[in-house]
C-alpha cells in the first residue's frame, strides 16, 4: 500500500500541485505547516515521499531546504518545474471594486505590489499561507476580502478568478525535488542527473579541478553554489547539480571526485525533468 | 558635504549597525522600508551609499538585491561581515513571565522558535521590522509585549535584554554591500576583492574553461552561484566574487574572460573585508 505525500501547505497550493502532477491527480497528500514538518512526517513513516521547493528564479536557492536533506540524509528521486502564477481570487459575484482587503503570504504580496497601485483601495495584509486565505474565504463566506492563489486554489475552494498572473515577473519557475528516506531502486538506465554536495578548502583553483573532472567524463553542470563553512572559516561547501547520457561517465566522475573533495555526499540520483 | 546613507528598516536595525561600523557611529542614515525603497533613494541623489545585505549563512544570497544592484548598474564598493545575534527586549522592570506576546519578523521568529518552546505562554506575532517593534514597545510603553532585535536597538530605544543570543543557529553571518551609484576613484592598491557576473551556454566545461582562467590568473574564488535565465533556456548567469593580491592579475584575467563569457559585468571592485 502506498503511504501519502508530505507538503508544505494545505491543498490547492504550488506543492500540491507537483504532487498532482509528478504523481497522479489523486495523490493522497498530509499538509504539513512547515518544511521541517514534512520532514518529521517522512521521518515517523506516516508519508514516502515529500515535495519540497528547493529553488527558484527569482530567489535563487531554497538553502534551508537543501539543509534539510543533507541534515537528515534523506534522498532526491525526482523533480519538477512549475511557472508559478499567482492570480487574484474572491467569493463568486464579487468584483474587484468591492475588493477591501487581499491577504496573502508577505512573499505573495510582494510580487504582485504593482499589480495593487492601479486598485488603492485594496489594503494588503500579511497571510501565513496563500492557500489557507483561499480556503478560508471559501468556508467562511468572506466578502470583501481576495487571497492571491493558484488556479487550482481556485477550483479546489470554488473561488472566483478576478484577475490572472498579477505577479511584475511573469515567469518565476520554481524547482521542487521529490524526496524520500533512502533511493533503494536506483535505475541506472534511466538516471540522468544528480545533486552532489562537497567541501574543498579555499586553495587556489581547487573548484577548477573539480569542473574540470566533470567536464573530462562528458558531464554537464546545470547548477552551482557555493555556501561557506562557518566554523571552519576559509573552507566552502558546494552545491552541484550534474546531467549526463551514460550513467558510467557519471560513475567514473564520482570516483575521482570522492577522492579530490571533502565529505563528498550525493543527494541524489534522478531523471532530469528538462529532457 | 557628505550626504546620508540609505539603510533598509530603521534605526537600530542590522542595516544600521553596519552603516555605523563602516562608516561612523555618527553616520546619518536615511530609513527606507524597503530595498527597493533605497535604490530609490540612492537613484534621486537624496543619499549617497546604501548599506544593502546580500548574503547570509543560513539562507545563502539574496538574489532580489544582486538584482537590483544588476538592474540599475550600481556598483558594490565595499563590504562588511556582521554576526547577526537576536536578543529578546522589553520595558525595563519587566520579566520575561510578564511578557505575553513577542512581535517580531517572521524570519526572526522561525529563528528563535526553539528558544520559546520554553515558554508556552508567550505568543508569537508577525511584524513586518524587528527593530520598528522595540522602538514601538519604547515610545508607546507597550507592557506585556516584546521584539526580537539587536543590542544596538536595545540602546537606543532604553530596553531591556530580557535574553542574549536567542536564535537556534548560534551563528548567523551575514554579508553586507556598500554600493554606490558608480565607483569614480577605484585606488587600484586597496582593491582585492570583486564581484563580477556572466552568461555562460550550457556547453560542457564551458564553467571549468573560465574557472581555469580564474586559477592560471592566481585569482581565488569566494563565491559562486548560477541562476538560469528564463528568457533563454539552457542559458545560465553566475554571480562571482574573486580575491586577488595584485590588481594586474584580476585585470588580466578580466581581459580573457570577457572574451569567453556573454554580458560580462563588473559589478563592483572593493577591499576585502576578510583579510
């Protein structure tokens, strides 16, 4: 029997969505308030699986997130790409202009502020979740009030769209990994991408060498982050996302690479969601 | 006449304390509520620098603001490493078993939570400043109520630090930038430090190709960080930062790579303030 998937946030929100979508429409899914519950949910084996955000275009890495998995040695399967688009939602009947407030995730409101200086008489107030404020005005009949939600959110609360795609950047494609305990069924014939962390000192080219491994075994970076070590001043991690055609050129690259770099660690081995 | 320094938040906020430990403690600064809200500032000739953070231990960069920097062609000029530690502050004369509510920013609170699992009778409520509640607590001699913020704000808004050092991850750098509207007088002796950015195809080792340069030209690497640019898929910016100890071999390296790489960019050229 299949256990649920863990997400940040309730139902009809952007991790729900990818749970839909890598899975199936029916995913059976446990909202968890925060990263660290999906994790402690994943951990207790009341889920398999988490979905977990761990960058996006505008904000770059999710650290805490990355954090989370290297710290609980916990293993990517998977990931997806979403564009998340934000759009403006209220009870059936409403219209803009009876709009009085929008609540809404302070990151939410942020990206769509401009969107808001042609409507000054909607005052913004800050919301912990874009979807619960959909919910809520959904199950307690609010007038007056809009969230800032995905059209799932949408459909799922039975809300009416006032307005599509109000965040200024249109395109804010965000990358969720699809998480487990431990990858025990590596399929070496459908892998194509891996999330490498290491440690190297701060020794001139150092990092060169590494890249140059990676690009002598016909390997490709899609990813690169460099995040210093506090206690140890001078001494950096990396975050390194890898594809390749032939999971021997991966293997030979990791061999060489485990000797060059300290507390080499792979998070995980996967299908690459771009091909 | 020197003009004033843009800072985000208030007085007595992190921005501040850095704007005081580069510039002067006196240095007269101008609060602005928002990042955006000092490039503005900066952009109208009301300020002259702004004391902007980019980075941190424990979220990584923030990317908004290298961004911003990008967008604008403003120039980093210096920079400046704060340990940032929150203390809990309130009226004198009150104990923390009086306190019935902490307001504070919610970053702040995640940081903290741990700390108030010790005391469940204390509630958690999201502010938009941390500094802006311990000048409010001060000015409306709110009793049962207190802010998460710095010493510096204790000082100055005559509270009392009911708890030292009150964040879960003891130590939390965060790395600022000075950043001007352009650098007219770069004193080539004192530069050793500069943030440059590039566009790179996702050909392999066309990253190791440039790092090699980075190396052969004795330039260390201190950061790095890709960030995939949307409009153009397979298409990726990196955001570096090199040390060097003579300027002709960061120019000579600056030569190569602005053959090798597309949209090369000095984002700024600076002394290190690590060394």
């Amino acid at each position: 029997m299949t256990k649920p998937i863990a997400i940040q946030g309730i139902k009809g929100s952007f991790h729900h969505e990818v749970a839909q979508l890598y899975f199936n429409e029916k995913a059976e899914v446990v909202e968890c308030m925060s990263f660290d519950g999906t994790v402690d949910s994943l951990l207790k084996g009341d889920t398999d699986f988490i979905v977990m955000a761990l960058e996006n275009s505008i904000a770059g890495s999710i650290i805490p997130n990355y954090a989370l998995i290297d710290t609980h040695n916990l293993s990517i399967v998977g990931e997806h790409y979403l564009d998340i688009q934000h759009n403006l939602l209220a009870l059936k009947g409403q219209s803009i202009s009876e709009i009085k407030e929008v609540h809404s995730h302070p990151m939410a409101l942020l990206q769509c502020k401009i969107f808001f200086k042609d409507y000054p008489h909607i005052k913004l107030v800050e919301a912990k979740d874009t979807a619960d404020v959909a919910k809520q005005i959904s199950e307690q009949n609010l007038k007056g009030i809009a969230a800032i939600a995905s059209k799932n959110a949408a459909q799922l609360y039975t809300l009416n769209i006032l307005a599509e795609s109000i965040q200024t950047i249109k395109h804010n494609e965000t990358r969720f990994a699809i998480v487990k305990r431990e990858n025990l069924e590596i399929k070496r014939k459908t892998i194509n991408k891996a999330s490498l962390k290491f440690e190297l000192d701060h020794k001139r080219g150092s990092l060169a060498t590494i890249l140059n491994v990676v690009s002598d075994c016909k390997l490709n970076l899609t990813k690169i982050q460099s995040l210093p070590k506090l206690e140890t001043l001078w001494k950096y991690a990396f975050f390194v996302d890898v594809t390749f055609k032939d999971y021997k050129d991966y293997e030979k690259a990791l061999s060489i690479m485990q000797l060059m770099a300290e507390n080499f660690k792979v998070l995980g081995e996967y299908k690459n969601a771009r091909l």
